[in-house]
C-alpha cells in the first residue's frame, strides 16, 4: 500500500467515524429510555469499539497546567523557546518556584510524538527544570526545508545543550540514547563547557548484539533495498511536507501492533466488555493510553534509513566505528560527564546489555560517577511511564541528577 492509497483510506475511516458517532449520540443520550437497557448497553459499546477502531488519531497536547511540589500547587507554564523545521525545544517553567537542575529530556523520534512522555516529565517536574524535544511530523515539514540525517539529530541536541549553558543534564530514553551519546563525546572533545552535567540514558540500542530482540533480528533479516522500497514512501498532496520522503507513521504502529498482536486485541475486548458493564474507569485508562499510543508521525527517510543501517546493521556505537559529520568520534573524550544507564528486565524491544554497553564504551568516567540500574517487572515503556517509573525508576534518575548537579536546595519565591 503506497501512502497515498492508506491516505484516503484514513479519510474514507474518518467519514465513516464520524457517522457513527452521530448514530451513538443519538443511542446514548440520557433522554433516550433506550439507553438504559441491555440492549441499549450493548450498541453503545459496539458503537464506541467501532468509533475508536476508525479513528484519525491527532497528536495531543502536554496539558501539564500545574505540579504539586511539597503538598503545594504550582502553576506550570509551557513554552517553545527555540524552533527549528524538525524540532522545538519546549520548557516547562514552574511558576513561583526556583528549580535546582536544568534537564534536557530527549525524546524519541521513533514514531511517537513527544507526548508520549507527557508522564515523564510531570514526574520531574517537581525536582527539576525540564526541556523536551518536541520532533516534529515530517510529513508537516516543506521540502523546501531540507533533508533531516542522522547527524542533524546530533546537531540539533548539540545547538539546545549551547542554548541551555552550563549545568544542563541529559536525559534520553529509547532511540535517541545514540545522538545523546555521540552529542556528550563531540562536546567533551572539543571541550565544550555546555558538555552535560550528567547523561542518562534509558532502554536504547547502543550495542545490539546483546539479547537480540524481534526489533533487532527484523532490521538483519531485510535487506537495505527492503526498507528503501517498502518502508519509505512519498508524502502525497494536501499536506505541507508533499513530495518529502518518509518512513509513515502508520507503518511504524502496524509494527508496534504486530509485534504484541495477542495483547491489543485483549486490551481491545477488555475496554468493549468495561463499556458493556460500565466499568468506567477501567474505559478511560484505557482510551488515555490508546489516544497517545496511536497517535503517530512520519519520519524523514534519511534518518530512518541511516539509523537502521548504522546503528542496527553495522552495530557502529559498540563497535566504535561511528562518525558524526565525516570524523570519528571519541568517546574517551567523555571523562567529566556522570552516566547512569537504566533497562528494563522485562524489555522486548531493547534487550538486557544494549544500553549498559555504555559503561563499557565511555571508558575514561570514573568508576565513582557511574551507575547501571535494572528494574524488575519493567517492560519497554514502563521504563518511562506509569507506575512502576514514578514509584521506582524516577527517584533513581532524579537522586543521580541531585548527586552531580546544583548544590542549593530549591526554594519558593514571594
């Protein structure tokens, strides 16, 4: 299917996601005695499975309004405060409160909008003053803008670290543990004083020769040519981006889907029976998590193409054969920069081993200003998210961050 086939299926869906909304407002709606019966129950849940089946899923906002910090409410303001074609870099300022550590949070361009971690950053919030990387869809993005590579990735983290100044720590979850990686080594060489405080890094690829995952043995069983002629396709007519290359958002959660097939559709007949018996909280977790998780954005080609090849072909991090704008980069370069590196026991898709690999790789910090930490229970995405990252994995980060950062304890303005 070529992009501009699944294009007018996505709209074709939305047509027909709207009819059935108009047809389950009318079901519905308290005035309707129909409503309350058996039978009543039983098309309001069909109808909302269906709306939520042909749904266009549209990126969300943070909506982070306010954060309570010692039993206390605060206001939080969010702004852009740089913007670049692929990417703004947005701030999170708690109103009337003295932050102690600046932390650039690094999210994935892997799919997913940034939102993703909307839980992530109101669990730092409280302790810390927290950027993100906001990717944008490229399919949004004007050819005239040019292409997005591998290295743009790094010099985009490069440009928000001299942005933020001194005393910034990284955090970088998922793929972009290997721009974050690369970003740290050419600033420490060229002995950039806006070089991280500290870098942690969580659940990414950066040796994937260690526990292969079905992520890593699909990307060695197709060919380059494969992902050239199948994954990538042209942004078709009616969006800014028209005539762009890209890896579709829409093939990269079929993946995602595919890989867990068994528990989608679980989750699935578990939220039609939650309607069905009006198990309403149980609905909106559900709608919450499937809002975001098939909400989703293209990639520019060159980028997807280039980490496929470098990072889960070539394997060039761990075999130290990576370059960033035509030279080597060193990594021994990396000597001041505390690292903690976090994964998940329960990861099916960056295996045990791939992320610690950068303890091995960043050979010249001191043992004293390392730290691997592993989570039991903890899957992909609860390495970021939920429960078991507030509870657990948060407070790990944040103690790390705590220990190589800004002495002074935070205080409340008048």
């Amino acid at each position: 299917m070529n992009y501009q086939a699944y294009d007018y299926l996505a709209r074709t869906g939305q047509m027909m996601n709207e009819g059935l909304s108009i047809v389950n407002d009318i079901v519905s709606h308290p005035s309707n005695p129909f409503s309350y019966t058996w039978s009543g129950r039983l098309t309001k849940a069909s109808l909302e499975t269906a709306m939520r089946l042909t749904r266009r899923y549209d990126k969300l906002g943070f909506n982070i309004d306010e954060v309570s910090i010692n039993n206390q409410l605060f206001k939080v303001r969010e702004d852009v405060v740089v913007s670049k074609p692929f990417c703004d870099l947005t701030h999170f300022k708690t109103i009337g409160h003295t932050d102690k550590d600046k932390v650039l949070l690094v999210a994935p361009l892997s799919g997913h909008h940034a939102t993703l971690l909307k839980g992530t950053v109101e669990a730092l919030l409280p302790e810390h003053e927290v950027y993100i990387t906001d990717w944008a869809d490229a399919r949004e993005v004007p050819l005239d803008e040019g292409p997005f590579s591998f290295d743009c990735y790094v010099s985009y983290l490069i440009e928000f670290l001299n942005y933020l100044g001194e005393d910034t720590h990284m955090i970088a979850i998922c793929q972009p543990t290997v721009q974050a990686l690369i970003a740290t080594a050419v600033m420490a060489d060229e002995k950039n004083p806006n070089t991280p405080k500290s870098l942690t890094l969580m659940a990414g690829p950066l040796d994937t020769s260690k526990n292969p995952t079905r992520v890593n043995e699909f990307a060695h069983r197709h060919p380059m040519s494969w992902y050239k002629n199948v994954a990538i396709m042209t942004v078709p007519v009616g969006y800014p981006g028209e005539g762009r290359q890209v890896y579709p958002g829409f093939m990269q959660l079929g993946g995602f889907i595919s890989m867990n097939q068994k528990t989608h559709m679980q989750k699935y007949q578990n939220y039609f029976q939650n309607l069905l018996f009006g198990e309403d909280e149980d609905a909106d977790r559900f709608r919450a998590f499937y809002d975001e998780y098939m909400a989703v954005l293209d990639m520019p080609a060159e980028f997807y193409l280039e980490t496929i090849d470098r990072i889960f072909k070539n394997n060039e991090i761990a075999n130290r054969s990576i370059t960033y704008q035509g030279k080597p980069v060193n990594f021994d370069a990396i000597d001041n920069t505390a690292l903690l590196t976090v994964e998940g026991a329960n990861d099916d898709i960056c295996g045990l081993g791939q992320t610690e690999a950068a303890q091995d790789i960043c050979t010249k910090i001191p043992k004293h200003m390392r730290k691997h930490h592993v989570q039991v229970g903890a899957g992909h995405y609860g390495i970021f998210s939920g429960s078991m990252y507030r509870k657990n994995i948060r407070p790990v980060v944040t103690e790390f961050i705590n220990k190589y950062g800004v002495k002074e304890q935070a205080s409340v303005s008048n």
